[in-house]
C-alpha cells in the first residue's frame, strides 16, 4: 500500500491538478467533519488512495525536524507532479527521511 521504498513518483508527470485540488479539499473536509482529528500521516494514505483509483502517480514523504524545545517532530505529506496534496504546512522544514512511490 506505501509503495517502492525510497522511490520517487516524476515531478513531471501529467496529473489533473484541478483533480488533485479537488482530492486535497475533499482530504480537509472530511477532517474537519468527523468526529476524531486525524494526522497527517493518516491523510497522506487517503490521498494516495484516491490518486492511485485514478492511475496516478504520487509520493509520500515521511520527514523529521526538532523544535525551538529540542523536541523530535514527525511529518508526512503526498506529493503528485508538482502539487503538494497533502500536509504543504511548513513540509520544507522536515528533513525527509524516507519516501514511497
């Protein structure tokens, strides 16, 4: 279900970014409407789920980062082509650690 381990989905690829929008609004919709909060990392595989029933490529990216605190944060986000569709809040300052295509 996560795909090639440390592969990557091509940047180039001809993704409908209108679709891949309307995925992103629906993944932030949905959280904001049932009853639990779910995590980035939960959000990213309901993406991918939906661009994969869509013949889509995409990547996720799981990275790390330490606070002002010291403290270790983890952060997961999904990329297709070049658009971000899920977790794009501040996911440039995580170092990758891993991904799957």
């Amino acid at each position: 279900m996560m795909g090639e381990v440390m592969g990557e989905s091509s940047k180039e690829c001809n993704n409908e970014k209108k679709e891949l929008k309307i995925i992103s609004d629906a993944i932030k919709i949905s959280d904001r409407n049932i009853p639990m909060k779910t995590e980035c990392y939960v959000q990213a595989l309901t993406a991918r789920l939906m661009i994969n029933r869509r013949n889509q490529e995409s990547t996720i990216y799981i990275g790390v980062m330490k606070n002002q605190d010291g403290e270790t944060k983890g952060h997961a986000w999904l990329r297709s082509g070049q658009f971000i569709v899920t977790g794009k809040n501040r996911h440039e300052d995580y170092q990758i650690i891993a991904t799957y295509s």
